[in-house]
C-alpha cells in the first residue's frame, strides 16, 4: 500500500479544485459528471471520496477557490481608487475574458446554477462575491466602503450580466458592442458614486 505525504495529499486536493472549477465554467454544474471532474484531474472517480464527502461539497469548494482566485488574479492586482476600478471593468469587459469561459469570471458562468445549488455552494458563492465587492467598494469610496457596498453589488451584477449576454449572443459584432456599452455603463456607475 502507498503512503502518500500529507503536501502530496494538499497537492492533490487542489489539482482536483483547480481542474473542477475549470469544468464547471465550462459545462455548469449539472453537465459536469463526477467521472469528468476526476478525469480531468487525472484521477480514477471514486478518488473523489478519498478527498470530498460528496460531489456537491466539491463543487461548493471550487465555487469558492474560484472566486478567491478572481479577487486575488484581478480584483486585489488592480490600482488604488477610480483607476482600479477602471482597470477591473476594462479587463471584465473584454472580448478574450469573455470568449476563455473556462478560465475567466465564474459569476457568468455559474451564477444561475449556483442560484439553484445547495446552500452550502450558495453559501461558498456568497463569501466570495463579498470579497469581491469590498474591493469594489474600497476603490468607490475609499473614505467610506461600507456606504459603496450595495453600489459594488449592483456593479457586480451589472457587469455578470453583461457579460453573460454577450456571451449568448451569435452575433459577434453585437456581443462586442455589447461589452463596449458595459465599460460605459459601468464608467457611469461608478462616477455617479463619486459625485452623490
């Protein structure tokens, strides 16, 4: 029998976060078959028990190290104040982050799953989306957060949603136009917290 190290284990563990979060933006949720997430992490399927109780704490894992990993990738790198958020915008909005479903923002991904999964995910899903809108709000009101929180909310919203719609769309032309109006309409937002 095979004793594996405990970084070995910890290793493992997040081969198989890693590779399920890319999954699940990829196919959502219910498409994504315990035998493909384990696939993908070059695992057997019942290696998955060896590491999660059930397939439903693993996805509410990867929710959660998804959107650790887009606060600290994009949200935490980005400038101080209005730049900062600007720089956020400009990268949510553009073309590539939109077209690289498996690797980009798991809001529009998953968020209507993620609306109809366990609380557990919801609950995972939460934490992170808060996480993101306190660097939202840090960067609006930075002599104020907690007045922008609600604002950040509705930036975040506003942002997956576009995002989403330019991803359904088959007219390519549209989509992009689309994500130009978003970077406007978020602009817009978030200068009109500037001067409220």
């Amino acid at each position: 029998m095979v004793r594996y190290t405990k970084e070995h284990k910890r290793r493992t563990r997040q081969r198989i976060i890693t590779s399920a979060g890319r999954r699940l933006k990829q196919d959502g949720i219910d498409g994504s078959g315990v035998a493909t997430l384990m696939k993908d992490a070059g695992l057997t399927h019942g290696t998955l028990y060896a590491y999660f109780p059930s397939k439903g704490d693993l996805v509410a894992t990867a929710v959660a190290d998804q959107m650790r990993a887009q606060h600290e990738n994009i949200v935490a790198q980005a400038a101080p104040g209005r730049a900062g958020l600007e720089q956020i915008i400009r990268w949510y909005f553009s073309p590539q982050q939109r077209d690289d479903i498996e690797d980009g923002c798991p809001n529009a991904a998953l968020l209507d799953e993620i609306a109809r999964s366990t609380d557990t995910t919801r609950q995972a899903y939460t934490d992170g989306a808060l996480v993101l809108i306190d660097g939202f709000a840090a960067r609006l009101a930075p002599h104020d957060p907690p007045s922008a929180r609600l604002k950040s909310l509705s930036l975040l919203g506003m942002m997956a949603g576009t995002l989403q719609l330019s991803r359904a769309l088959t007219d390519r032309q549209l989509a992009d136009q689309l994500l130009e109006q978003g970077i406007r309409n978020a602009l817009a937002l978030i200068d009109a917290e500037q001067h409220d």
